[in-house]
C-alpha cells in the first residue's frame, strides 16, 4: 500500500494542500465539507471516470453529509470549448450556485481546465477543488491554477489563473486507467527532473521497477508536485520561471494540432517535444547529445514516442510544425520561444529562434 503526502503549495494569491497517494480521497473528506457550505457537492465530471469510481466518491461524500451533484462531460480535448463552456455555466446558474461554494472538478486534465475556468468567472470566482483522476493531471495540470479552454487559433489560448482550494490526488483514481494513460502522465513526471531536478531524473534513470507499478509512482508523483509547487509559488502567473514547466511543449503543441484527430495524446506529444527539444539544445551547441539518449531511454522505457516518426497521427510535415510552433502564446516579439537545456536539470527560456531554423531542423526528423 503506498503513502499518503500532504504537499503544500503556496501561490501568491492562495496557499493550498495537494494531498497525493492511497486514501487521499478520504483524507480530503472534511476539509470539502468546509469548502461545500451548502450541504452539496456540485462536481463536473468525467463521464468515465465517474463510471470507475462512482460508488467510492458517493460513499465519502455522503459520509460528511454532502448530497452529490454531478455535472457530466465526455472527458478530452473535444470538451474544451466555447459551447462546453456554456453547456457547464448554464447548468451552474441553473442550480444557483453561490460564491462561497466550491465546484469540484472530477476527471483528467480536460475537465480540470474547463471546470476551473467556470469556476474562474462564476459570479466573478467561486471556490474550486481539483480531483485529478489520470497520472497527467494528477502530476500537471491540477497543480497550479492554470485554466481554459481551446479555440480554432490553438490550445488554451483563452482563459485564465484561478488556484484551486484543494486538490485531491488519490492513488486509487489510477487503477482504472489504461497502461498508454499511466504513460502520459509519467512524461510529465520525467520533465520535472529534466528541467530543475537532476536528482529525481537521476532516481527515474537507476529505478529497475516497472516505472508505471503504482507503488512506484506515488512517491515520485509526490516529488513532481513538490517541484511545480515550488516553481508555482516563485512565479504563479507566468511571468518568468514558470515557463520552464514548457520544456517540450511547444512541439508537442504543433504536433497534436496536425495529428490525425483523436490518435495521439497530450503526454506522448510531450515525451517527443521533450526529446525534440534537447535534440535542438544539441544542435545549437548548448549541452551534448547524452541529454537527449538519456531521456529518450527513460521516456522510452515507459512506452513512450521518443522520435516524430514514433508519433500516432502522423506523418508530420516540418512546415506545418513550424507554422504551429509560430503561434504558440509564449512567443514575444520576432522568432519562436523555446525551452531549451545545458543538460540535465538545466532548462531554460531561449526566446528569437528563426522559423527556417526549427524546420531545417525538423526536416532531418521526420
């Protein structure tokens, strides 16, 4: 049976627990009580998930005298919309829903964001928990209060900062999800260490467990949540540091919005972009090449996509990359912001990067 940890997060606007690993749902218990003044627990849900774990989250609800009120969502990127965002507003005013109420989100990163963005404009904020139910939320998005939806001009590109009140990362949650889904999220895990943390990248690289057993994991989900906790609480809204939290994402950004649709999942973009990015770090000269084999060895090891001709959803055209990675928000002024690395735990922000250089680049990738 593996632990519980409580990690506290202290951001500027709102200082908050992730409680991380076996019984944390129960754990959390009284604390939602107090956080759900009402006597109900409105909670937009994963209708999948809610299916897994139905019976558990009634049971400790009910236990604390809440009456559950769910709100259900097809989970993915499908849901993050405008229409999903009015279908989830509306049914909150239908229910009346008041200020000193929190709404709980249920599910993996998808309906995190669009939850927490509801929350975010309800009645100018309401209260939010996060219940990540995949590893990727559990490690990323629930930590952090970043929310929003999707667009036709790209991901995430409207919405807002919104910390949640609580967020309940239980083990158990992961039991139902399939191999490929414990996978995705394990790429974030591996990130955290590349960025900042070598000796937690260090730990991933000597483990000789399956790096997906959930024994194994609770306590380096523990580690990826203290790392962006502490990233969160020096640069809650992204001014600077946070950005780090990036490394390979604005390839992996192009690479989910020219994938064939519905093949490839957030993680497996994120483990190439990872592998892409320290790839490029090397051909501009700014560390050796063992930074790249040696993440693609432990991103591999758990299943992962470590080259673009790997990735579901292809094949990929450089240009197209290209012309996505010029769109994402973390660009300013001419040419393209990466994060790029000088090694192992040693990201950092590169901004001005030639578009004809990432698709040279690219080209010899495909």
């Amino acid at each position: 049976m593996s632990e519980l940890f409580r990690i506290p997060v202290r951001a500027a606007s709102r200082a908050y627990e992730v409680l991380a690993g076996a019984g944390a749902l129960e754990a959390a218990a009284g604390e939602m009580r107090q956080l759900c003044p009402q006597g109900r627990a409105i909670i937009v849900a994963d209708r999948d998930a809610l299916t897994a774990h139905r019976i558990r989250l009634e049971s400790v609800l009910t236990g604390v005298g809440l009456k559950p009120d769910f709100i259900l969502l097809e989970g993915g990127e499908g849901v993050k919309t405008w229409e999903g965002l009015r279908i989830v507003t509306d049914a909150l005013l239908d229910r009346e829903m008041a200020r000193n109420e929190a709404l709980i989100a249920f599910g993996g990163g998808t309906v995190g964001d669009l939850a927490g963005f509801a929350a975010s404009i309800m009645k100018r904020g309401c209260g939010f928990i996060q219940m990540p139910t995949t590893l990727l939320a559990q490690v990323d998005s629930s930590v952090g209060g970043k929310t929003g939806i999707n667009t036709s001009h790209g991901k995430n590109l409207i919405g807002s900062f919104h910390q949640p009140d609580l967020v309940v990362a239980d083990s158990g949650f992961l039991e139902s999800l399939p191999r490929r889904e414990l996978a995705a999220g394990y790429a974030e895990i591996v990130k955290a260490g590349l960025i900042a943390d070598r000796a937690l990248f260090e730990r991933l690289e000597a483990a000789e467990a399956d790096p997906l057993a959930l024994d194994a994991l609770v306590p380096v989900i523990a580690d990826a949540v203290r790392f962006k906790a502490r990233i969160v609480a020096e640069d809650e809204r992204e001014a600077g540091v946070r950005a780090l939290l990036n490394l390979g994402h604005t390839f992996a950004h192009a690479f989910e919005a020219e994938a064939e649709k519905g093949a490839l999942i957030h993680g497996e973009a994120v483990s190439c972009g990872i592998v892409m990015a320290l790839k490029f770090s090397a051909s501009l000269g700014l560390c050796g090449p063992d930074a790249a084999r040696r993440a693609a060895a432990v991103l591999g090891g758990a299943g992962l996509p470590v080259s673009i001709r790997e990735l579901p959803g292809g094949p990929f055209d450089p240009s197209a990359l290209t012309a996505r990675m010029g769109q994402d928000k973390k660009n300013a002024g001419s040419g393209i912001t990466l994060i790029l690395a000088r090694g192992i735990g040693e990201a950092f922000i590169s901004p001005g990067h030639e578009p004809a250089q990432i698709s040279a680049f690219l080209a010899g990738e495909v």
